[in-house]
C-alpha cells in the first residue's frame, strides 16, 4: 500500500512537472519567434534608412550646409597634469 501511494505521488510530480516544462517551452517559442520577427524588421529598417540616407546623399547635404573636415595636422592631444 504504501509503494502504491509513493508511486501515485511521484506520477502526479511528474505530471506536474511536465506541465510546467510544456507551459515554459511554449513560452520560450513564443519569445524567440518574436525575436526572429524583431530582428527582420529591425533589418528592414535599417536597409530602408541605408536606401534613403547613404553616403554621398550625407555628404552632399553636409557639404550643403558649411560642414569642413578636420585637418588632423591641427589636432593635438592633451595630456593630462596629474
């Protein structure tokens, strides 16, 4: 009798458990489904902004707007007193 209750006991555990490991692996296919979905459309995004803002377009319109390159023979470090 006493095997009996054990081993009920250790049925319904490992029901138990068993549930919960489906209900957090649901939720983890959940999770990275979504990840996979942000990722595309974070890469969209980014291919669309590429589409529109590239390199000559940015450097026509900062030479447009008075933008000069540093002349790096002007530039120095400065070391600090300590």
């Amino acid at each position: 009798m006493k095997y009996l209750l054990i081993s009920l006991l250790l049925l319904v555990l490992n029901y138990l458990y068993s549930a919960y490991s489906i209900d957090v692996s649901r939720e983890y296919a959940k999770k990275v489904s979504e990840l996979k979905r942000e990722k595309e459309r974070s890469l969209i995004l980014k291919a669309e902004v590429e589409k529109h803002i590239n390199y000559k377009t940015a450097k026509s319109y900062a030479e447009s707007e008075g933008f000069s390159p540093v002349d790096w023979s002007r530039v120095r470090l400065v070391k600090s007193s300590q």
